[in-house]
C-alpha cells in the first residue's frame, strides 16, 4: 500500500497537497513529513485532497488533527479537507471527527 | 495462508509492509459474509487497528509474528489474531461486550474507540507465550450499520 502526495502552492499563502493511496501506520510519517514543514507562521491556508484516498486509519487521522490543531492555534488559518469519498468520511463519523475538521464537499478544483 | 469457505488463516509479520495482505483477508472475508462495501471497510479497519496495536505495543516496531485466522460461521464473523509478544496480564478493560460506550475519545486512544464502534464484542486472552485476540461482529442482528 502507498501514498502518493502531490504538493501545489496556491495564491497567496496556501498550499493543496493531493494524496493518492492509503493513509495508514505505513504511510502516514510520510505525510506528516510534509504537511509539518507547511504548519508554519506564514501559511494562511493548508487543503488537504483526499480524492484519491481508498482507506485511512487512526494513524492517518492523528496526523490530520496535527494539522487541524495548527489552525487552531492562529487567527485566519484554515485547515481544509476535501474529497473523502463515502468510506473514508464514514471513518471520520466513527472517529467522531467529522464535525471537527472543515471539510469541503464536492469535487476538488 | 490457508483457507476454507468459511475461514481463512495466515502467518503474517508485524512489520508494517503486511498491512496490506491483512486488509485483502478481510475484504475477502467480508465478500463472503455478504457484507456491504462499507461494513466491510470497517471491519478492515479495526483488524487494521488491533494489527497495529500488537505491532507498536507488542512488538514495539520490532519484528514479530501474528497468526490471523478469520472465519464466519453460523452468523458470527470473528477475527482471532494471536501474537507472540508479552503477555497482557489483565486486559479486561478493553473487552467487555460494549468497552467504550463511556469511554471519552482522546487522540491515544484512536484506534481502540474506532475497533469499539465496529466490532460487537473484543475477547483477550493471554498466553503462556504470547496474546490471543477476538475480534467478533454478530451479522444479521438487525442493527443499521449503513447509518
């Protein structure tokens, strides 16, 4: 199982990091190693794709809150998921995680 | 690997490039308990949990064995992972027949609230050498998984 992760800078101070695989034990230290460096003072904004995700564990949804509780802690920051298909926002919901995370419906641009 | 109509048995390492072998027993399994796509993710997922507890907690990232035996009978779809690493003398905490009901979720404790909503019952049992795991959903017991 593998997790491919495509990095696109935004307008402005924002970043969209489009993951194609499994986001698991395997995996996930993978994407910590790139969404960390984004967690900074000078980003505005970090969209997480989920597209191309067929399956997340709670160690991917462990690095996923890091993110989250970077927004958190920074007035005007946005942590933002989107297309999780219906599996992968099903685990968000037995996580109870899924009135937590800013989650944007519909296809990505 | 072994398997039957009913069950399927593996020896697997714990080192995480398994993972994905486990995952694809129990997506068979669930194909052969008739089980929708996402009933059948769920359990995937909390094999994948308890997989990586004994990985992380048993084994502590090192390389360990894990005899995974999945079977569905008369109803029952069960998931027995057995493990060699040290004994847990008392685990009794996490398996009763509803273990988190009441428990709050906290960031460590992820993948043990996420086995609790998807399975119905979580059996331990210790061993002279090692840990035997049961990860048991009862099928047709009326319950709305699709909610």
């Amino acid at each position: 199982m593998n997790l491919e992760i495509d990095e696109v800078k935004q307008d402005g101070n924002a970043t969209r990091l489009k993951l194609d695989g499994v986001v698991n034990i395997q995996t996930a230290v993978a994407l910590r190693q790139r969404i960390k460096p984004l967690l900074n003072e000078t980003c505005r904004e970090v969209h997480i794709d989920l597209i191309g995700v067929r399956f997340i564990d709670s160690a991917g949804l462990a690095t996923l809150v890091e993110g989250l509780q970077w927004s958190r802690a920074g007035e005007g920051r946005r942590f933002v998921l989107s297309g999780l298909s219906e599996n992968v926002r099903d685990i968000f919901e037995l996580a109870k995680l899924d009135t937590i995370f800013d989650i944007e419906d519909g296809k990505p641009a | 690997m072994g398997s039957s109509e009913n069950q399927i048995s593996c020896t697997l390492n714990s080192s995480c490039d398994c993972v994905d072998v486990l995952c694809s027993m129990v997506e068979v399994m669930g194909q052969r308990a008739s089980l929708s796509d996402k009933q059948t993710n769920r359990m995937v997922l909390a094999v994948d949990e308890l997989f990586a507890n004994i990985a992380q907690h048993g084994y502590h990232g090192l390389e360990g064995q894990v005899d995974m035996r999945a079977a569905c009978e008369n109803d029952i779809l069960s998931f027995e992972l057995r493990d060699y690493a040290k004994p847990i003398a008392d685990a009794s905490a996490l398996c009763t027949s509803n273990p988190c009901l009441n428990s709050e979720l906290s960031p460590g404790g992820l993948g043990l609230q996420l086995i609790c909503a998807v399975m119905d019952k979580i059996e331990h049992e210790p061993l002279p050498d090692g840990n035997r795991w049961h990860l048991i959903k009862y099928l047709n017991e009326g319950e709305d998984d699709e909610s």
